[in-house]
C-alpha cells in the first residue's frame, strides 16, 4: 500500500462511518415513523355549548383517544378552524335534530377518514343520523392527498442538490462576499426556475390541478430557496461532512416527520410535531394551504420557510470571511532567499 492510499484511509473511513450512520437513521426513522400508523388525538372542531355534539366527542373520548375535541366560541369560529387547518372536521347538531360532521378531506384524506368512522359509530350508538358533508374535498386527480408532499420532496431535494453540486464545483466555502453574493443570487434564481417548473408539471402537464399556478410557483421557490441555503450555510462551515448532517435533518427526519405521508396525528410522538418546523413539512404545509384552503393558513409555513432561509444567506456570508481566515492561516510561511537578504553594510 503506498503512501497517498495510508493518507486517504481516515477520510475514506470516515465518509463510509458517515454513511452506514445515514444508511440506519434511514431505516429507523421511516421503518420506525411508518410501519404502524395510529390515529391518536385527531382534532375536531364543536362549538361550546352544543350539548348534543358535545356529548357525541366526550363518548368517544372516553372509550378511546382517537379525537380530540376543539371548542370554539361560535359556529363562525369553528369553520375558520376547519378552512385554516386547525381541525380536520366539525361536529354540530343539525337543524332536525340529528348530527352534521364538516370535513376538510384535503388537510389529510386518512384523518378524516378516520374521523367520519369513529363518529358514525359514536352517532349510531347513541341513536342519532349523522350527515357528512366534506367542505373542502381533495381533487379527483389526487385522491390521497399526496400531491403536495411529493411535489415538496421534488422542492427540497433540488433545493440541496444544487447547493452541493455549486459547492462540489466551486468550494463548500466561496473564497470571498462577492462570490457569497453570486452564490446565493444564482441558487435565488435557480429556485425561481425549478419553483415554476414544479407548478408547470403538476397544473398544465398533469392537469393535476387547473388553478392557483402563480401561487405554487412562489411557494415552490421558498420550498427550494430554504434548504439550498441551509445545505450552502452547513457545507460552508462544515465543508462536504455537513451534507450527511443536511440529509439527516431534509430526508431522514425531515420526510417521514413533514405529515405528508400520514398525518401527524399518526406519527410517534417523538416525531408529531416535526412537521411544523422542518422544511418538507413546511413546504407540504405551504402547498396545501395555497391550492386547497383558506390563504389565512399560509401565515406560519411561509414564515418557518423564510427564517430557514435567512439563517441559511447569514451562515454563508460567515462561513466565507471565516473559512477565508483558516486558508489564509494554513499558507505556509515563505523563507528568505539570497536575493531577500540585506547587503552586509
């Protein structure tokens, strides 16, 4: 064995420990996120002071936790709660006496499946016609919900593979603030590009969904402008290693804990409440909301997309003068020649 192969064992060692510990979180998360959904507190709205519906949600309750119910203070209040995400049905007593359930099948056709079947058991029980009325249904063309989530995944892995091939290309680290700047500008445009080709193919090409192309657009880019700089701001501090740490928090637990594929009533719970924070979860959030709901639900996924992005631009900008600094200081040191020296006086 010569001497570069003994020199390059530790790096090669390293990067193969860095992707078997991947290649397990991998495993674990999706295996362990997904193998057994279960519906556990799946919220749904009832307005305080309707007995009736109120009694329906405190059976259920109390055989067990399944739902969660949601007080509001009013009807009004109860169906901003539906178009805004924050239930997945409403349950109220209806004019003749029986129950009315208001779904919204496209937050996550799965919880409110599960909600219209343990209420119709719940009304059947207790002898009451329940009438299920979905007030914001998904579209034929995506009758699981899973477009959004897809369509999100597509965002976020062009969003960090163009930020790893940029800094395969040109250095983890750019050399100084003016090509900082170029960098970033040219992954802003390249998210503009990607975010319209994005609304393209599932608006015009698939026909998946005929409206709101302008708006998926714009939520495609932040959806590819947010994880290109996190991956850019990582590599620049921690040069290549840092794209197992961005694969480990965008893929390995950024996927299976976005709600995308189940809702996050479904998930373990150490894994609930990821989505409202990480970037897939984020964008498959940002998408439902502009194509199926009320635009008042966009509020909180694009300002979790938009700090992610801001902290991502002022990781690059100090990682530059910083990794700048540790090349200038690994330069070695030039030794005088003859001609440097100073003539004997």
């Amino acid at each position: 064995m010569d001497q570069e192969m003994r020199d390059g064992l530790p790096r090669t060692a390293a990067l193969l420990l860095g992707t078997l510990v991947l290649a397990t979180a991998f495993i674990t998360a999706y295996v362990g996120a997904l193998h057994r959904p279960t519906p556990r507190d799946v919220p749904v709205g009832v307005v305080r002071g309707d007995q009736k519906a109120q009694a329906v949600l405190a059976a259920v309750r109390n055989q067990s936790d399944a739902l969660d119910a949601v007080e509001y203070a009013d009807p009004r209040a109860a169906d901003d709660g539906l178009l805004t995400r924050e239930v997945y049905g409403v349950l109220a007593t209806g004019a003749e006496g029986g129950l009315v359930l208001t779904t919204a099948s496209a937050a996550a056709p799965a919880a409110t499946d599960v909600v219209v079947r343990v209420l119709d058991t719940a009304a059947r029980q207790a002898e009451m016609p329940l009438r299920v009325t979905d007030e914001v249904p998904v579209a034929a063309t995506d009758p699981r919900g899973l477009v959004p989530f897809y369509l999100a995944v597509g965002y976020v892995l062009g969003g960090y593979l163009a930020a790893t091939v940029l800094g395969l290309g040109n250095g983890t680290a750019p050399r100084s603030l003016r090509r900082a700047g170029l960098r970033i500008a040219a992954l802003a445009g390249y998210s503009l590009v990607l975010g319209t080709a994005g609304a393209v193919v599932v608006g015009p090409v698939l026909d998946v969904w005929d409206h709101d192309l302008v708006g998926v657009a714009a939520s495609g880019a932040l959806a590819v402008l947010a994880p290109a700089m996190i991956a850019s701001a990582v590599q620049g501090w921690l040069g290549l290693f840092g794209t197992g740490l961005v694969i480990l928090l965008l893929v390995v637990l950024g996927n299976p804990g976005s709600g995308g594929i189940y809702a996050p009533e479904f998930l373990p719970t150490w894994l609930r409440g990821m989505h409202r924070w990480n970037v897939p979860g984020l964008a498959t959030d940002l998408l439902k909301s502009v194509v199926y709901f009320d635009r008042r639900s966009t509020g909180w996924p694009i300002a979790g997309l938009t700090i992610w992005t801001s902290s991502g631009v002022a990781g690059v900008l100090s990682a530059t003068p910083f990794q700048a600094r540790r090349r200038a200081g690994r330069r070695p040191t030039p030794t005088p020649t003859s001609t440097d020296a100073p003539a004997a006086g």
